[in-house]
C-alpha cells in the first residue's frame, strides 16, 4: 500500500523575503484557509497556524518529538531549517529523560529566584539607559542589551563578552545561512565561544563561585554526576533563550509604542498597567515565531496524514492571531484579559524563562517610560533581522529625546 499523500498543500516558506514583508498577512492566508498544511519549502514540512492545532501537537510530545533526529538535516532540532549549534538541553529531548533536567532549570528560574535578581536587572537597566541619557539620541538596539548581559552574568561568564554572544545567537537565528556573516558567526564565533564556556565550566568545578554554572556542575542526574557536556547544553540553551527573545519584545514594543502615544500615555500615567500590557504585547508581537518538531508515529492529525520524519512546524505567531481565541487578534488592548497567548510555548517545553523575560522586560520598558518619556524613532531608518521565520525583531533603532541626568556615578 503507498503512503497517503501530504495535503493540502500551500506555497510557503516562513523564511522567505516575502514571508518577512508582512508575517502577520502571511500566517492569516494560511490560518484562515488551511490551519494545517504541507510545504514544499525547506524539503517539505507541516505548517500548523491556528491556535487548536498548534496547541494540540505542543501537547503531544509522544507523537511531535523535540530530540535530535536525521529528519530535515543536522543541527538545532526546534527550527527549519536545523542551524548548526550544539544540543541544547533540555528544549531537545522529550519526556521522560527530559524531566530531572527540566526541574534543575526551573529551580534558577522560578519566580523566587527571578525576586533575588531584581537589583542586578535593575542596575543594568540603569546603567545602559546613563550611557545615553545625556546625549538625548541612541539606538534602542544598545540600551536593550540589558537581557543579554544580565543572562551571561547570570551564568557566571565574561559578562563584557555579552555582546558577542547576543550577535552570534542571533545570526544563527535570523541571519541568512551562507552569508558572511552567518559564516563569521558559525565558523569564528561559536567554537570561540563555545570554548570559553567550556573554561568556565571547567573552572567552576574546581572552583566553585555564587553562579549558575556553580550551580549546574554540583547536580546529579539520576543518582550519577552531570557531565560537562550536559552542563554546556543547557548553558548554551540559557544564552540562546535569555538574550534574543527579551530583546525583541522590548523592541518592538518600544516602536509600537512611539507610533501609538495614546497608549505610551496611559502606561507614562498609568505604570501599574504595564504588567499585563506585557501580557499583550508578547502575544501580539510574539517574539519567538514559531519553533519545529519531528513526527515520531504515523498520525491522522487535523485531518491530515503525517508519516513518522515529518518535519512540523508550530507558529505561535500565528495562534495568537486566531480570531476564535482572540477577539480583535489584530489590535493591542493592553487590558486584554485572560490572554492565553502562546509566545512562550505550550506544553512540557513551555518557557523556562517567562519569569525573567518578563521582569527584564518591565524594568527596560517602565524604565524608559520613565527617564526618555518623549523619544521619537527615526521610523525611515529601522532594520530589521534578515529573517523573520524563527526571531523577530530590529538590528537598529535610532531614536531621540530630551537628555536627562544620568543616575549612576560616571565610572560605575
Ligand atoms: C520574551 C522572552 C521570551 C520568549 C518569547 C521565549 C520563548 C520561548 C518559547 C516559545 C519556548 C518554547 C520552546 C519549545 O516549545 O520548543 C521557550 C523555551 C525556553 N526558554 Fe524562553 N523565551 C523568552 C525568554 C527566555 C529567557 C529570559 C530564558 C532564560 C534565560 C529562556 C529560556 C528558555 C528555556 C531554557 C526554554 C526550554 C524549556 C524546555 O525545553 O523545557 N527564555 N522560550
């Protein structure tokens, strides 16, 4: 018996030029006539936009697996197409091996532990908003470093290296594979980086110190040591996670926001709002658009028959713009509640993160309302990441102000 064929099938490819000129219209044309569809692109993969779906198969890690399989080339498994990196731990491996890393992550993660770094996000915030503020003109893309070097301190490395790992995550990401700078980035920057971590871990475990990494080394995994291959894993994944997403919610909103003053008001007037504002601006703006799985059994799914390698891609972007979930998806109501948006994932994988993307957002965003309430952004000269299929966000925007004081002595 042949296999039953793929269909419907759609002309879609979410890291096309076109899909980046406008992916709030390209997601509706496929949500709206065919919520689950097979594309070519990419040596063919299922693209699942609207909420149910998307949900359902985020749901099902026994059927949509998240580990490292030969389906649709090598590299990161939760992106189409795989980009070279190591393994990430533990968003690349399913129930049950992924369950004692996952309780080892969420230990440093919790809302208790995000408490305990409120100084450090605040300080940075701080300090990269007085590098500015006298000047009264920056590119936001600086000042929103802050989720960058907070994460790499965080862990325990270089924190002055913040930079270089925020540019090499996001080339991997979002640049163009066979660019020079994706080259630059995949055959320079990572084994660099890679082996400066790997120092630091190797150093933590003869010396310990009060950071992450300290505390990664000391866990045991099913009654034997971690290894340090297993520590660089969730390492590498913490600075994937921690320095691009935060980065583009803030920017984006911080454009949204110069365009709608009304609501700049509101939330200048009103800074008790801007929680749940939050809230809506990940679902609206959803800064990680959609992320990959691969078929581990034949399935009937929506309708549609998926074979075991099938590469399957999950837009959170997209359900969230499902008007059956959301009435007037495509507006911002920053009262909207409830809001089950899916930018941080569904599911076992649901960001590990949240709590600290959040605080860092609120402390950049409440921060900037508060010492550059007037700014303007040069809106002719934004550029935006060459890709908008996995990360969405802004390479520069210039903006102005009145200056202020700055707040931190000149040499902190
Ligand atoms: C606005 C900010 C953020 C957004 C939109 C975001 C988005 C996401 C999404 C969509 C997933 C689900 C992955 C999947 O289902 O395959 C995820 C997982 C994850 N995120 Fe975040 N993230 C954010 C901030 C952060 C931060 C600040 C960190 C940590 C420093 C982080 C660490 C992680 C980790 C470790 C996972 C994997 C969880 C697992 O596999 O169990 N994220 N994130």
């Amino acid at each position: 018996m042949s296999a039953p064929r793929r269909c419907p099938v759609i002309s879609f490819d979410h890291n096309s030029q076109t899909h980046a000129d406008d992916t709030v219209g390209s997601y509706r044309a496929v949500r709206t006539s065919t919520p689950v569809a097979w594309t070519t692109a990419h040596e063919g993969y299922w693209v699942l936009s609207d909420y149910l779906s998307v949900f359902d198969a985020a749901r099902d890690d026994e059927t949509f697996s998240s580990r490292r399989l030969p389906h649709g080339g090598e590299g990161l498994a939760v992106v189409i197409p795989k980009t070279p990196m190591h393994r990430h731990i533990p968003i690349e491996l399913d129930p049950p091996e992924f369950r004692t890393f996952r309780k080892i992550v969420n230990r440093i993660t919790a809302p208790a532990a995000v408490e305990r770094m409120r100084e450090m996000i605040d300080n940075y915030t701080t300090w990269f908003i007085d590098q500015v503020i006298e000047s009264g003109e920056c590119d936001f893309v600086d000042v929103i470093g802050v989720p960058a070097i907070v994460t790499v301190d965080w862990l325990g490395l270089d924190a002055e290296d913040w930079k270089r790992y925020a540019d090499l995550h996001r080339t991997t990401l979002s640049g163009v594979p066979g660019s020079p700078a994706f080259r630059q980035a995949v055959e320079v920057e990572l084994p660099e980086l890679s082996e400066r971590m790997r120092r630091t871990i190797a150093a933590r475990r003869a010396e310990p110190a009060d950071d992450v990494i300290t505390y990664l080394v000391q866990q045991e995994i099913d009654g034997r040591p971690i290894t340090d291959e297993e520590v660089f894993a969730i390492t590498e994944l913490l600075v994937a996670g921690g320095t691009g997403t935060t980065a583009s919610l803030v920017s984006q909103t911080l454009v949204w926001l110069y365009q709608h003053q009304d609501v700049r008001r509101t939330l200048i007037d009103h800074p008790e709002k801007l929680e749940r504002a939050i809230e809506e601006f990940l679902r609206y703006f959803a800064p990680t658009q959609a992320l990959a799985r691969t078929v581990v059994q034949d399935v009937d799914f929506h309708g549609c028959p998926m074979q075991t390698g099938d590469r399957v891609l999950l837009a959170w972007a997209s359900a969230n713009r499902d008007e059956s979930v959301f009435e007037n998806a495509d507006e911002i109501d920053i009262e909207r509640w409830p809001n089950r948006h899916t930018s941080f994932g569904v599911g076992v994988h649901r960001c590990a993160g949240s709590h600290l993307g959040r605080a860092m957002s609120h402390a950049l965003i409440s921060q900037i309302l508060e010492r550059m309430p007037d700014y303007s952004v040069d809106l002719e000269a934004l550029r935006r990441y060459p890709q908008q299929g996995t990360n969405v966000g802004f390479q520069s925007i210039p903006a102005r102000f009145t200056p202020g004081p700055r707040r931190l002595p000149a040499d902190a």
